[in-house]
C-alpha cells in the first residue's frame, strides 16, 4: 500500500470532525436573533456623532427595550457604532491617512439592568476589547470643491464626510439580559475616562456615532435620552446636579437633535 493511500483515512476523519465543528458552531448561533437595533440595513460612511475628548465625557449609552415578539435573552451579542476623525498625519486640509491604515485601543462595553423608570440599575457585565481603529480617510479636493474642506470623499455615493463610521461587535457568554438594559461604551482619552492618557492621541478624535428615528427592533423608553458620563454640564442638557456620574441626560433635542448611539443586540433563546 503506498503512503498516499495510507493518508487517505486520516484526511478524511479530519474532513468529517471539521465539517462537525462547523456544524456545532452553526447549532450554537442558529438561535440568535436581533432583539434590538437602531442601525440601519446598510451603515452609511459617516453619521452625526459625540466625541469624548471634546465634551469631557467618559462614557455615553441608551437604555433599549427588547423586542417583545423575540424573546432571545441568553448569551448576546452587543454590536456598537464609533466613528473616527483622526487622520494618520495632519490634520483638515491636510489630513493624510494611508489606504486601510488603523490604530488600536481598548473599548469598554457595559451592561447594566434598567431600574424603575428605565432609571440606570445593576452592572450585569463589562467587557474590554482592543479594538482595530480605522483612519478617516484623506482630504480629497472634490469635497473641497465642494466648500467641505478636510472632508474625504466617497465615490459610490458622491458624498463627503469628516469622520469615518465602523461598527464593533462584544460576545456576552453566559449573561442573560432583561427586558430593559442600559448599554454603555467607554474609553479613555487625554484627559478623560477611568484612567485619562495625559497626553495626546488619535483616541481624542474618536466619537461614538448616532443614529436618529425609532429602532428596526425594539425600543428607546427614554425617547430621545441618552445615558451620559461626563464633566461638562451641556452633556446633561445645562444642568450640573449629574456631572461625572453615568445618568440620564435630559431632553434637549436641540443639542443632540433626537439622535441615540448605534446599538444593534443580538441574543438566543
């Protein structure tokens, strides 16, 4: 018998556990199903946004009601929007990144129960990932042509944006979700968040993204409300009796012109 017969049986055991681990995997995720989001079908290349830097805030979030006719509340999977203003070197008019260059830098996901009220409840999970930070692409001339200086262009919809939208997704093992949950996301940059840089980076150009009208699924209790940490009492509507603690915002459609932060959830059965 030669050795490449002999080889045969053993590709083949290997074909079929792979083929099984692909299966299993397949089971595990068959019962997942969007429970929440305020994301659009298709992201477009950049929405209106709130940077953390610029507005002294540590951690920005929304509480969302879950679907009522999807019950999945097991093992979720939390999918957020940032977009990023930092180009890789200089700056508006001069704004240089590199085709598909990035950065890195840690990202908190927080999971807290809604209290009476949709009021802000237990921390029922955290989560810390380096996240893979893409560039806003270059200035291009078009956009300045256009009377949008520093704005990259985007040839398959002819439009121009300063920022660049990319969405990341956290996995929850093992956490099973309530009907209301806050979801928060926090950093870190120069001068705020639990443990600020002191010094300056591209994290300061980093903006959670905002998505305005009521969810595909789900629902926002709290209207046009955010939950917000931060130092600056505009973030809480001009008022400063919740400066530097993760409360409701208030209600000024004015400042943040009915828009929420991008959340999609999904979670099984």
């Amino acid at each position: 018998m030669s050795a490449a017969t002999c080889l045969r049986p053993a590709k083949l055991v290997a074909a079929v556990v792979l083929a099984g681990l692909a299966l299993a995997s397949m089971a595990a995720t068959a019962g997942a199903m969007t429970v929440y989001s305020n994301l659009p079908k298709k992201l477009p290349g950049n929405v209106p946004s709130e940077g953390f830097e610029a507005t002294s805030t540590s951690q920005l979030g929304n509480v969302v009601e879950l679907s009522k006719s999807r019950r999945g509340r097991h093992n979720p999977r939390v999918t957020f929007t940032l977009s990023d203003w930092a180009c890789q070197t200089g700056g508006e008019s001069t704004c240089v990144s590199a085709k598909k260059s990035t950065y890195s830098w840690p990202v908190t996901i927080n999971l807290y129960s809604a209290g009476p009220g949709h009021t802000l409840g237990a921390l029922l999970a955290s989560k810390t990932q380096t996240v893979t930070i893409p560039y806003r692409p270059s200035a291009s001339p078009e956009c300045a042509s256009k009377g949008l200086p520093g704005a990259w262009f985007e040839k398959k919809t002819g439009s121009c944006f300063h920022g660049l939208l990319f969405k990341e997704t956290y996995a929850f093992s093992g956490v099973t979700l309530p009907d209301e949950v806050v979801v928060g996301v926090a950093f870190n940059t120069q001068n705020y968040g639990v443990e600020p840089t002191g010094s300056a980076g591209p994290e300061n150009s980093l903006n959670v993204a905002m998505f305005g009208g009521a969810p595909r699924y789900g629902a926002d209790p709290r209207g046009e409300e955010l939950f917000v940490n931060s130092g600056w009492s505009q973030m809480y509507c001009g008022s400063s009796e919740s400066l530097n603690t993760f409360a409701p915002s208030g209600t000024c459609p004015a400042y943040y012109e009915g828009n929420l932060p991008g959340v999609a959830i999904q979670a099984e059965k």
